[in-house]
C-alpha cells in the first residue's frame, strides 16, 4: 500500500475508533443510571480493575504491549467515570478544598453541592439528594479533623473512597489590596495553623472561620482592602480576587486526606484498606489482645489514633484503619476474637487505596 492508502486506511480506521468510544461512553451513561436506580456504588474499582486486566489479555493476542493496552483504558476508563452522573455534597463555599477533592475524585463533570457545615453533608447523604458526601479526615501537618471522626461514629454511612489531595494556599485579597496594607486574615483554623510561620512574620490578626473558600467570599463581600483570606488558587479565581502571596504553607508537602462517604462502601478491588471504630474493655491489656489478634493474622496496620468518647472523662474510642477489604477471610476469621475484646467495634467502610501521591 501507498503512504496515500495507508493514510486513507487510518481516517477509516478513526471513523470507527470514534463511533465506538461514543458508543461506549454512552453505555457507560445507561450503567450509571441503572446503578442510581438501584442505589449501587457508582465506583466499582473491582471491575474497573477486571476490565483493564481483560483489555491486557485480549491485547497480547492482538500486537499490543500490556503497557499500552493499560495506558489507554485507564483513560477510557475515566471517561467513562466522569460520564455517570455522580453528585457529591461538601462542606464550604464552592471553591473550598473539599469540593476539589470531591472533583479530583469523582471528575470535573460530578455536581457539586455546597453545605454550610459537615453535619449538613451527612444529612445530604443519608436523605438520598445526593450520593456522596467528600469530608476531609486528616491533613499532614495539622493532623486529624476530630469533628469528621466524630460524625462518622454517630452516622450510618459508610467510607467508599478516600483522596489525597495537595494544598497550595495564598493569600487573596479584593482587587485594590496590597501585601503591606494587610491587618486581617480570615480562613478556616487549619489553614491558618498550616500557614502559621508567613502569618506571624507579617503580624496579621487572624480570624477564623468554618471555611476557606467562605473566608474569599467574605472579605469579598465586606469590600475592605486591609483584609485578606488564605484559600486556594482557584477560590481567587471563582470570586474574582487577587493573590497577594502564593505557597504560603510551613511546609510544602501538605495534603488533606479526604473520606467519599456513601450509604454503603466500595466491593473489594484487591488493594484496599478499611477503617473501623471501637472501644475496649476496660480490663489490663485489653488493646495490646486486641491489636495482637490482628498481629497474628497478618493484618498490616496503617493508622490508630484515639479520640475521647464524649460520654465520660478519660474514655476513648480507637479509630483504627489496615490494610485490606472487611470481606477478607483473614479479617472474617478474626472478627470474633476482636468482638470479645471490645465494648463494641464498628467498621466504617472498606475503600481502594488512594493513590501515593500523599505518600
């Protein structure tokens, strides 16, 4: 064939390409209605994971490396993602951190739904308006959000994904601001904690306030030039503001690890971790059976932490996240044996690893 032919054979070839890719997507839009409609987890990282290893087969009969067939449908994959509709309700003003984490994760093209408090996203949730709620658990440098754990012990719903996500904050002040006439910041009193060195270099008076995102709406709104906000790049962008200072973290790896809340959690993908809640008897070395039981059955640890029980002084509860799916075998077997040590144990969800770029 002429370079001409060939050239003809691969505009044909794209013809199809494109018509089944649209035809795809399409189907990908009908399994995501199907799933809404029966209240099914829109993310499956089981199948997803079945469906790329099925492409890698069918590619080594065909002329194709494993590496290539992987690398275009972890793209198609996503396409297909972000074509099932998916809603997701967080807390903050539209541009705060959790509804960028809520967009990195479900796609750009998931509706997102503001809510003044992180109580109002578990109330979203569980009255079915939306599917998932995105809270953020912890952060790097600041640690745990105690009031997300909290809410997680007194509600039904169930962890489904988790998220890291990197924090870049600025300063953001209205138009006519200048770094020099600055007397106020407002943000959320994890921001401001993670910015803690360039804000007391510069001497601000720090005002906190349950949102970044709503901190740039706020000194938008007031119109004051002697105010600014720490808040995202993009929350500048959505209000119109200006960046007066930009990475002004302590420390430039910072991320916010957030939980994908949902009525039920995710099946197992074959690289996952759970999260569970519990309290021990009060009775000498109750925690050290506790963690030995998992000891013994290989079941690797990534997290525990304690939080008061908010019932009675010097009582806590142990929020404790592995390595693994709660359907495991070696987690099944080993739940009586946990059950006998605790006053109650609860687990939270079972959820595919975030990938390891909060790592």
């Amino acid at each position: 064939m002429s370079l001409d032919d060939l050239r003809k054979h691969v505009d044909t070839l794209d013809e199809n390409i494109i018509k089944l890719l649209a035809e795809r997507l399409s189907t990908a839009e009908a399994i995501g209605r199907e799933k809404a409609a029966g209240a099914a987890p829109t993310l499956d990282a089981g199948r997803e994971r079945q469906v790329i290893d099925r492409a890698i087969s069918l590619a080594a009969g065909a002329g194709m490396t494993a590496a290539e067939a992987a690398e275009i449908y972890e793209r198609i994959i996503k396409l297909a993602r972000e074509r099932q509709s998916v809603s997701a309700a967080f807390q903050g003003e539209p541009g705060a951190y959790s509804e960028a984490a809520a967009l990195a994760f479900f796609g750009p093209r998931a509706v997102t739904r503001s809510c003044e408090s992180l109580e109002a996203v578990f109330a979203e949730v569980e009255s079915g308006r939306v599917q998932y709620g995105m809270i953020p658990i912890e952060n790097s440098i600041e640690g745990s959000i105690s009031r997300s754990y909290d809410l997680m012990l007194e509600h039904s719903l169930m962890v489904s994904g988790e998220h890291h996500l990197r924090v870049n904050h600025c300063l953001i002040g209205n138009p006519g601001a200048t770094l020099d006439g600055i007397r106020r910041v407002y943000s959320h009193p994890q921001a401001l904690g993670q910015c803690g060195h360039f804000l007391r270099q510069l001497k601000f008076e720090l005002q906190p306030t349950y949102d970044t995102a709503g901190a740039v709406k706020l000194i938008k709104e007031q119109g004051v030039c002697d105010a600014a906000a720490v808040a995202s790049e993009r929350a500048a962008a959505i209000y119109g503001m200006k960046i007066l200072a930009r990475d002004i973290m302590d420390n430039p790896q910072n991320f916010t690890r957030f939980f994908a809340l949902a009525r039920c959690d995710a099946p197992p993908s074959g690289n996952d971790k759970t999260s569970v809640v519990f309290a021990v008897k009060h009775r000498p070395g109750a925690l050290y059976e506790f963690l030995r039981i998992l000891a013994e059955r290989k079941i690797n640890l990534t997290k525990i932490e304690s939080r008061p029980t908010r019932k009675k002084a010097w009582e806590y509860n142990f929020y404790l996240d592995f390595e693994g799916h709660r359907e495991d075998e070696s987690f099944k077997a080993a739940l009586p044996a946990l059950e006998d040590q605790t006053l109650f144990i609860k687990i939270l969800g079972s959820y595919p690893r975030a990938r390891a770029e909060g790592k």
